[in-house]
C-alpha cells in the first residue's frame, strides 16, 4: 500500500474547472501548491500563535512540531485524509491549572504525554471495534458537557491575568476581534484570531507612544510600571537557531488534571474526519481509528521533545471548503513552511512579544468559543436537557469544573476541576441509566424536570399561543 505521497495533475494545474474539486490524491502545479500550502500555514497561525503562549511553552517548538505532526498523521492515513494538525487549545486550561498547582513546563507535557498515549490507545480501540464504542462510551451529552467545562474553566484565567495588564487594549482588541469574526467572509474569517493579535500589537505600540508606560500587573500580585510591547527579545533573538528542548516530568496529579481533554479530543477528531470525508465525498469512516491514533502519536512526540500536543485544525477545514483544493501536497508544502519557521528564533521571540492585554482581549472570545463548541455538540446531537439523566450530571459537572469544586482523597491527593467534573459528568451519566427508570431512557420523559416556563419558550407565541 502507498504511503500518498504520488499526485495526479489536476486538469492544466493551475485551477479547478467550474463546479470540479482536486482530490486529496491529485495536485495542482507545484508553485500553485506551495501557495496553498502557505495559506493554510497562515490559516493555522491564529491558535498556533496563541495556544503555546497560554500554555508557556515554545512558539518556535510548538510550529516545527506541527509541522512534523502533520507529515506523521499524513503518513499514517495514507494521504486519504488532508488535514493539518496544529498546537491544541484544549489544553490551555489544564497547563494554567497544573501551574497555579506549583507545577512547570515539564510537568505540564509530561501529563499531556499521557494525554497522547490514551488517544493512540483509544484511536487503536476505535480501529479494532469501530466507531460505535465511541457513541457507546461518550454520547453528546457526555461529550458536550465535558468540551464546555474545559471552555469555561478558563475564564478566571482571562480575568485575574491577561485583561487587568491592560483593560482598554483589551477591550479594543476583543471588539476588533469580535467584528472580524462577524463581519469578514471567507479565508479573512479564518484568521481572524491572528488579525486580532496583529491589531493588538499595533494598539499596543502606538498606545506605548502616546500615553508611555502603564502601571499594572503582569500576571503577578503587584503592579509595575512597563512598556505595553516589550521588543527587546526580538533584536536580541538569531535569526536561524534551534528551539528549546525539554524532557517531559510525569506527577499523577497533573495527569489526572490533563486526562479528560482525550474526550474533547476525540470528539474533535471525529468531527473533523466526518467533515473532511463529506467533502471529499469519500467514506472515511474506516480511517477514524487510524487518525485518532496518529493524533496521539504526533502529540506523543511532541511532548516528548518539550512541545505541545496538535490536534486537526478546522481553520484549514475551512480552506480547504472555500477553495475546493483537497489535495495532500497542499499540507506536505504548508508542513515544510512550519518546520522552517520553527528554526527562526526570532519569529518566536515576535511570538513570545505578544503583550498580555491583547491575549486577553483574545482570550475572552476564544474561551467562550471553546465552552460553547459543548452546548453546539448538544445541538447537534439532539440533546434533550429537560429529561433529569441529561441534565442532571452535566449540570454537576460543569459547576464543578468551572468553580473549582474539589474533593480531597488524602493529604497528598486530591480531585478537583477539570479532572473531578469529568468524572462527575461520565460516571453520573452512566450510573444514572443503569437505575433510571425506562421511561427516562426514551427519547422524552414523561415528565421533563425543567417547566414549560424554561424549555419551551421557543415553542410558543404572543400570550402563550402556539404559532
């Protein structure tokens, strides 16, 4: 069997006849395909950016390893599913956790390390017995509760932190993030988060000019007068060097904090794998288990050498739908473009710059989205919180998650957050069927916990008349 790395040309290779789409298995001409590569490299930089920052690793580290990470899963799928695997976001809240507990970058990569052997485990799983003891063992209501209580884990993160560094700048740049969502189409839309960044930078700047330094915190107790964009690692930073590296340290504290994102994780991959194959118009359903697997791998190596774990990015989904160019040369260019730009030093020192207001003003819509996907995966899958088994154990979950809840085993051990929600949500679920009674267990109960005056609101008119 090939590995995908032989392409047909498309037509004359320059575009896509009317209505016609190049398969994963084609390409265009070579210059062309360097373009598109190029684009989804800028496609991806948005959370690229951002995410390593959060998490306090190495930007640099973070888009070389992406880079690798996407010639792994694209080998590993036999060029059958084009898609780039870039630095997951869902892990911001679980290294801002696993600090706030003492812990440093090495603990932080070295409970996401675990977090990327059970999703090779799990994408083994999903090959052997097939997608079905996914649904079996995370329904959506499962699925959705745990995606948003990692969302919104993280806002203390956003309020104590990166906002009061800041508060105008940071209030400018969600704005201006928030509209570029909105209101620009297509590829712009896309990139929006790194057009925020950019904007910040500007802001910040031109702010450093007029007003000259600010008095704040900088993600500490104490206020201090500095500079909004501190650029002095830029000039110092070479420009060709190899990033940092760092060995990974295992504590099964942060480990249990990190565990739950495997959930979030294979749901995202299986979204990503069924979008990919409805527009390719090939069945990838047997290929699931394969790129979950190959997920994990990547993430594995990634935070083995230090980096971040990757997951597959829908902002190169969205490429990929808006110029009908499916092909996997396209990602091999876009992952060569990445290996060269993680072997720049000083573009992660530009990276390393970005000031903290600005990543708060980010940070507020990014981590609402993040919680929200949860409430989408509900909608999708026709989750009906009225009947008490649904609701009931993502309700708990998700206080716990998002307040901090927490249960102390021993003196030296104990659960809470993310982890201690997780386990709520799961395990609350599961027991609660096994007892419920069978009516609860229909597609609606007979009699739904919340009243008419919550759940059915949508459903009527003026003075209560059914439209």
């Amino acid at each position: 069997m090939g590995l995908g790395v032989r392409w047909t040309l498309h037509g004359d290779g320059r575009t896509p006849a009317p209505g016609a789409v190049v398969r994963p298995d084609e390409r265009l001409s070579w210059p062309r395909t360097a373009g598109l590569g190029a684009q989804h490299v800028v496609a991806m930089f948005g959370a690229s950016f951002v995410a390593p920052v959060l998490m306090g690793l190495d930007p640099n580290l973070a888009i070389m390893m992406s880079g690798i990470a996407t010639v792994i899963f694209l080998l590993a799928t036999r060029g059958r599913i084009p898609s780039y695997l870039g630095c997951s976001l869902s892990f911001v809240g679980v290294a801002a956790a696993i600090r706030a507990s003492g812990g440093d970058s090495a603990t932080v990569t070295g409970a996401v390390f675990v977090v990327g052997a059970a999703l090779f485990l799990s994408g083994l799983a999903v090959q052997r017995f097939g997608a079905r003891i996914i649904h079996a063992a995370m329904p959506p209501v499962v699925t959705g509760a745990v995606v948003m209580l990692i969302g919104f884990n993280l806002a203390p993160v956003t309020a104590s932190t990166y906002w009061p560094q800041d508060q105008w700048t940071a209030l400018l740049v969600m704005l201006f993030t928030g509209l570029a969502v909105v209101c620009l189409r297509g590829f712009w839309s896309r990139i929006a988060i790194f057009l925020g960044l950019v904007f910040g930078y500007g802001i910040s700047f031109v702010f450093d000019r007029v007003f000259g330094k600010i008095h704040s915190t900088l993600g500490g107790p104490e206020a201090v007068d500095h500079w909004r964009l501190d650029l002095s690692g830029v000039a110092e930073a070479d420009w060709i060097g190899l990033p940092s590296f760092h060995a990974p340290a295992f504590e099964w504290s942060a480990i249990l904090v990190a565990l739950p994102v495997v959930i979030a994780l294979i749901a995202e991959n299986a979204g990503h794998v069924k979008a990919v194959g409805e527009m390719t118009g090939d069945p990838l359903d047997d290929k699931l288990g394969t790129a979950i697997a190959a997920d994990g791998a990547a993430s594995m190596l990634s935070t083995a050498v230090g980096g971040p774990p990757n997951t597959t990015y829908s902002e190169n989904i969205g490429v990929m739908a808006a110029t009908r160019v499916y092909s996997t040369a396209a990602y091999w260019a876009a992952a060569g473009f990445a290996l060269l730009f993680g072997l720049c030093p000083k573009f992660g020192a530009v990276v390393a710059a970005i000031p903290g207001a600005v990543l708060g003003g980010i940070t507020v819509i990014l981590y609402g989205m993040i919680g929200l996907l949860g409430a989408q995966i509900w909608i999708n899958g026709r989750v009906d919180l009225r009947n008490p088994l649904n609701l009931v154990p993502a309700a708990a979950g998700i206080i716990i998650g998002v307040g901090g809840v927490s249960l102390k085993i021993t003196d030296s051990f104990e659960l809470g957050g993310i982890a201690l929600g997780t386990i709520v949500v799961i395990t609350g679920y599961h027991a609660l069927r096994f007892f419920a009674p069978a009516h609860l267990k229909g597609r609606e109960p007979e009699e739904p916990l919340l009243d008419s005056g919550t759940s059915a609101y949508d459903e009527e008119g003026p003075g209560g008349a059914r439209p």
